[in-house]
C-alpha cells in the first residue's frame, strides 16, 4: 500500500495555503501600500523564527472521484517564534482569504494558539 497519493495531497494543500488568497488579491493588498499575512508576521518576529501550526486548515473541494479541486486555506495564521530571543506565540489574520472574517477553524486555532501561550509562559 502507498500513501504517494494522500502525500501528494498534503503538498497540494500546503501550496495553496502557501498562495493564501491567490495573487490577484495579494496585487491589490500590496498595491494598497499593505504587507500581507506572512509579511507581517516575518516582520514582527526574528528572522526565520517563524514556524506556523496548522498551515493545512481550510476547506477543500472534491470531485467525484475525489480528486482536489479547490482549497481555501483558513485565514487565521498563528505559530511560535522568538521576538528579541525570548520565544512567543504569534497570530495574525490573512486578509486576501474572505476578507479576514472569521471561519470554523478559527476557534480552534485561537485556543490552540492561547494554550501554546500560556504553556511558553509557564516555562519562564
């Protein structure tokens, strides 16, 4: 058995939530003089520092044969990362997918994201 094709998938999906909303809505963000999600973030952060959790949410859309057709990824980022050495959670919303309004993962990864917190702040 090969799970070639499930791993195919996954890499499907993380290209696309690599793309986020696509490049005529990150055009019109960078045309607005705006940085977008993973620019702000890299921003805020150490170089580098960045890992993000949970890149594969979103939605996806199948076909019959249950080949991906689409995917949305969500539009909440969140991640650990070092701001001047010290490690932090940082979370940001991805304004080029539905316009950062909120969808069903995002309570989910915002718990996740506070609880991460909270466990970085424990271990001062």
């Amino acid at each position: 058995m090969s799970w070639q094709r499930e791993i195919d998938e996954l890499h499907r999906r993380l290209a696309a939530a690599q793309a986020m909303g696509g490049p005529d809505k990150l055009d019109r963000q960078r045309a607005q003089g705006k940085l977008n999600v993973r620019e702000r973030l890299a921003a805020l952060v150490d170089r580098g520092s960045f890992h993000e959790i949970g890149a594969l949410s979103g939605f996806a859309r199948y076909d019959d044969s249950g080949t991906m057709t689409g995917f949305q990824p969500a539009n909440f980022l969140f991640g650990h990362a070092s701001i001047a050495g010290r490690p932090v959670v940082a979370t940001a919303d991805d304004f080029t997918v539905r316009g950062g309004a909120a969808d069903a993962s995002l309570h989910r990864k915002l718990i996740a994201a506070e609880q991460l917190a909270s466990e970085y702040g424990s271990c001062r």
